[in-house]
C-alpha cells in the first residue's frame, strides 16, 4: 500500500507528458494539413509527365486556368 501511493505521482507526471505531446502533434498536423494542396496546374503538371493526357490536353488545361 505505501509503495502505489509513493508511484502515483510518477505516473501522473508521465500521463500529462503525453496529453502534452499528443496536443502538440495535433496542432503540428492540423497547421500542416493546410498546407499541403496542389494547385490545378501542377496536377495538370503530373499528369502529363505521367502520361495519362496528351500535349494537346494539356495545353487545353492550361490555357483554360
């Protein structure tokens, strides 16, 4: 009984240390989840050098934005 009383304390520090980090990763991945967009171009961009449209295409695309 005197030693689960003289432990919780550490316990209670390491619980809190990880509510911590885990808010802090949740506002680092919320900031950069805006950040991340491609613009229309440069998914028209891709998929050109992927192939999966033509010259012709693309220039259509392009011209259009």
């Amino acid at each position: 009984m005197i030693y689960s009383w003289h432990f919780m304390p550490f316990w209670g520090h390491i619980l809190m240390m990880l509510v911590w980090v885990g808010l802090f990763m949740l506002i680092i991945n919320y900031q950069s989840y805006g950040t991340k967009k491609e613009s229309s171009i440069d998914i028209a961009k891709k998929r050109y050098a992927q192939g999966e449209i033509d010259e012709e295409q693309f220039n259509k695309i392009k011209n259009n934005l």
